[in-house]
C-alpha cells in the first residue's frame, strides 16, 4: 500500500495521561500535515512539516501538543495530558508541493477518544 | 462568518439522480479549490482539485468554481448508493507561502436505491 498510513487507528485513553500518534506519509512526498476532526466539522489545520522543518503551526495546537519529524521521513504527533476536548478524529496529510501544487492525501485517521 | 461556508445536509437522493453540492466562501485570495469525499469513519479522499475559475469534469464528477460569485460547485451524474458520504469543498490561496487549505464543514449525500 503507496498511500498515507496511520498508526494507531483508535485509541481511548484516560484524561491526564499522553498518547503519541504515528503517520507515515506517501514516500515520495515533502509535506506532511497534521489536522484535528471533530464530528459534524471539517478537519482543522494543526502544524505541517516541510521535510524535516516544521514551518507553521495553528494556534489550536496548545503547548501540550507537540510533533515531530525526524529525518524528514514519518511523523509523531504527542497530546500531553490528555483533556475530555481533545476527543477527536487526528487526520495526517502528504504532499509534494510544487509551483503552485499542493494536492494533499490523507491517511485512515487516528480516532482518540479520552475518558 | 467562517471563511467557508457549506451547507451539512442531509442531501438525501434517488439513485441516477444529478446531485449537486455547493460551498461559498469570503476570502478572495483562495485560488486552489478541493473537493474530498469521506466515508464514515475513513480520511477523506480527494476526488478533483481544480486551479482559478472553470469547469473540471472527472467521468460523473464535474467541478465548478466561479470566483466572481466566491462559488464552488460539485455535481455528481447518475448518483449510486455507493456514493454515499460526507463531502468537503477544501480551498487555498498563498499565505506566507504555503497553501494550507480551509475546509467546508462537509455535505452528508445519501443516495437510495
């Protein structure tokens, strides 16, 4: 399989305690992009990686969020002390952006829900 | 007022219908204009990706953007129950260069034999 893949696909979780999720982009790809998704809502924009450098992050992501990607290659998305509204769907996206090209493709999505 | 506006449904349809789905939006800088499909449960999918104003056709897929009017269609031929699902318009434009889409909040079509 050649597309975007996410690991774990659920996890629940008790309030105060840290998850790490794991995305591993279509290879070829430089850009890799981290979204939350609440029901009803459509994905909101939380940080994205050029390569290994993390460029822009949202001002949803609080400091108990914090991602990763070393080497430029998979990504990690950690949520530190877990609160009841960070129940969520946790969307990875890769790119590979070109002049004015920024088709993005999503992975299954890691699905949280913290008690 | 968000920056994009799409209506949640439900849109529900006979199969072989035209569907038609929509989004508006109030940023005049977007220039890149998406459109995803997402099963329950599933990342969303992309299905067209369209650049400015125009018509893009994809088999029974065609999308519409008319700037003018900050307007965005998607319209699906000869509608199949297997095309049940949430769909998102997405669009972008140059922002401190990158191009972060802002995502619709999603139509959920359910099309019934």
């Amino acid at each position: 399989d050649t597309g975007v893949s996410q690991n774990p696909r659920h996890k629940i979780t008790k309030r105060g305690q840290n998850v790490t999720f794991r995305c591993d982009p279509i290879s070829e790809h430089n850009r890799l992009y981290w979204y939350r998704q609440t029901l009803g809502q459509g994905p909101e924009f939380l940080t994205y990686f050029q390569n290994e450098a993390q460029l822009e992050k949202s001002r949803l992501l609080s400091d108990r969020f914090s991602a990763e990607r070393p080497k430029g290659s998979f990504s990690t998305l950690e949520i530190q002390r877990t609160e009841q509204g960070d129940s969520a769907m946790y969307l990875c996206a890769s790119s590979l952006v070109s002049v004015g090209n920024n088709e993005q493709f999503f992975g299954p999505g890691t699905r949280l829900t913290v008690l | 007022q968000k920056e994009v506006e799409q209506d949640p449904g439900p849109l529900s349809v006979p199969e072989g219908a035209i569907v038609s789905l929509n989004c508006t939006y109030s940023n005049s800088a977007f220039q890149y204009f998406m459109w995803y499909r997402q099963y329950s449960r599933k990342g969303p999918e992309l299905l067209m990706y369209t650049y400015s104003s125009g018509n893009k056709e994809d088999g029974r897929f065609t999308a519409q953007v008319d700037k003018s009017s900050k307007y965005i269609s998607l319209f699906i031929r000869d509608s199949q129950p297997s095309d049940s699902a949430t769909y998102l318009c997405a669009m972008s434009g140059r922002t401190g260069g990158s191009y972060i889409p802002t995502f619709g909040r999603g139509t959920s079509l359910i099309v019934h034999p």
